[in-house]
C-alpha cells in the first residue's frame, strides 16, 4: 500500500487533506511538528493525543518536537516575520523540509498538506506556495488536495499513485466549502481556524522579540527553558533584570512547578491559596552580574508581589508569610502587598 505522510496541525484543513487522501485508499501518517509556539502542552501525554485524533477522524498521528532547530531558525527567518515575530514562511520551510527528511523513516512515497491557496496572505500566496516547495526541497513531492486542481500535477499525481480528478479546487478565505466537505466526513467537532501560533499574538511575540533582542547581545539563541515559563503566565521583570511569572489559576500553578530549574526561587504564600511564581535570573550581558544583595532585593519584590495577586480575603490581611525555595535552600519572607504604582512599568 502506498503511503503519504501529512503535515497535521490539527485543524480543519489539514484534517480534511488527511482524509481525502486516505479516501483513495492511501495510508496517511500524520506528523505533528511541536515547538514551545504551538502544540507543547501535547507532549505531556503523546499517546492521548494520538488516540483522540484516532478517535475523532481516523487520522494516525505522531508527534515530533522541532524546538531546537525552530529557535535556531526564529533568530534570523530568510524570509522576515509577518505582523508580529511570527516567520510564517521560514517555518513552512522548516517542516517541510523535516517531513520530507522523515519519508524513508516512514517508507511513505510523497507529502502532502492542508493548505488552501490565498487562504494566509502571507505563506499561502501562489508565488509563496513555490518558495516553500524550494527552499524546503519538496519540489514535486508535496501535494495540497485541497486546492490541488489550481496547481500543477506533482509526481504522485502523475505517477497515479492519487486520482487528480477526485481532488478539489478551493482557494480563498471562505470556509464554507470546508465546513461542506467536513459534514460529508461526519466530522463535526473540530478546531476554529486560527493558526494557534502564540508568535501571532502581539503581546506575548513583544515579549519573545525582547528576549531575543538580549540574547543576540552575547551571540546566544535563546533558551527553551526561558522561553517555556515566558508564555507560561503573568510575566514581569524586575529592576535588577530578573523574570517574574505568576499563575493566574490552578493550571497555571501547576505549570510553573514543573518548568522551574534548579537555580530558580520558586515561591508560594505558606498559610493561604494564591500564584505560585518562579523568579528566574536571565544569562544576558542585559541584565547585571548576580550578587548576594541584588538576590535580597529581587526575593523581596517577587514575595511582595505574590501577595498582590493573591486573592482580595488574603490581601486584606496586610501581611503574609511567602516560602522561597532553590536548590536545598529554603526561605520565609513576611511581606506586605506591592502597591500598584510601584511595578506599573515592570509588565511584559
């Protein structure tokens, strides 16, 4: 049996390229690229994943993390950012190119994808579909069946390992032919369009952008680890050049516990409920050398401001005890709540 590998986010699209080329009796095996920008949260439990999309649409999915390589490429995308610090092209580029390098892993014949033409203005142009095909070496491998029949024939059309006629020409931004096409499926439950980048979001790309600003001022890529607890909660930096992330809920408190690194200070209140927060000192020539009193001040801040974002009961109270730990050591700092005026610039 002839084997196609998919490019899967997930979405609608690349669900319903899935299966129109499962529906001619190819095996379709979907990959998942996940980067600290979209799909990290999956890894936790791959298998559950793979049986929901089993589940749900039939679809054999497998993961594969692209962190490193996606940060290598974030610094300095040939083809620029869109809006905000999102490399739409460049990170086309980059899977495809990592899907055709798995096609022997796979045994699978060709490529194929879920992108309509003119759908994106930016990665889905005509002209920016053949940049892709290029530069990620998948000239004549890479099928789009959904708006296969306004591109030309690629080489398993042509070789008949897929009926050309039985694909489809959709291109534009209406969703009403794909939502048609989902129905005809029975597939029913499935993900608003969107992209689920956080490099599209303008506040959280600001805060990636910055961070890649610094790192650059000592020739370094960022780290994965920085960049997992700055898209992992309410983030501030402190006077002396430290981060501060809070949860804002449970989830997000858990979170936080587990991205912490040794050398962190990972502090929660000890008598009530409220953010657990993770301070971190950066390794930048931004911010300056570490010392025993500027540690002092960054715990002090980050205990005060735990207690701000408490709840309004606790608040009230005007002091609290907030536990500190890192590495084997263990603090308790009784503080007040940081007035509002104080860290009104320290937001990110």
């Amino acid at each position: 049996m002839t084997t196609a590998l998919a490019l899967y986010s997930g979405g609608l699209d690349s669900t319903l390229a899935c299966r129109l080329i499962m529906e001619q009796g190819v095996r379709v095996v979907a990959v998942k690229f996940v980067t600290p920008f979209f799909g990290a949260a999956l890894l936790a439990d791959p298998e559950a994943y793979r049986a929901e999309v089993r589940r749900r649409y039939g679809i054999e999915v497998m993961l594969r993390d692209l962190t490193e390589p996606y940060l290598r490429m974030l610094a300095a995308p040939a083809h620029g950012y869109g809006k905000n610090f999102n490399p739409c092209v460049d990170c086309k580029v980059l899977l495809m190119g990592e899907a055709r390098r798995m096609l022997a892993e796979l045994d699978a014949s060709f490529l194929i994808s879920g992108e309509v033409l003119g759908q994106r203005p930016m990665s889905q142009r005509r002209d920016t579909l053949r940049v892709i095909e290029r530069d990620s070496g998948c000239d004549d491998l890479l099928l789009r069946p959904l708006s296969a029949r306004h591109l030309p024939p690629t080489r398993p059309e042509r070789e008949g390992l897929v009926d050309r006629e039985r694909l489809l020409a959709f291109r534009g931004r209406n969703r009403t032919p794909q939502i048609e096409l989902a129905a005809r499926f029975g597939i029913e439950d499935y993900e608003s369009p969107g992209g689920g980048c956080v490099l599209t979001d303008p506040n959280l790309a600001k805060r990636i952008r910055g961070l890649y600003g610094e790192a650059a001022l000592a020739g370094k890529i960022p780290a994965a680890a920085d960049i997992r607890l700055l898209l992992a909660g309410r983030v501030l930096r402190l006077p002396g050049g430290a981060w501060l992330v809070l949860g804002r809920d449970e989830p997000e408190n858990d979170r936080l516990q587990t991205l912490a690194l040794p050398s962190d200070w990972l502090l929660n209140l000890r008598d009530d409920p409220g953010p657990t927060a993770v301070l971190r000192r950066p390794s930048t020539p931004a911010a300056p050398a570490d010392s025993r009193g500027q540690e002092e001040r960054d715990l002090a801040a980050a205990a005060a401001l735990v207690l701000r974002y408490a709840g309004k009961s606790c608040r009230a109270k005007g002091r609290a005890v907030v536990t500190a730990e890192t590495a084997g050591r263990e603090r308790e700092l009784t503080t007040a709540p940081m007035a509002d005026e104080i860290f009104a610039d320290w937001r990110h």
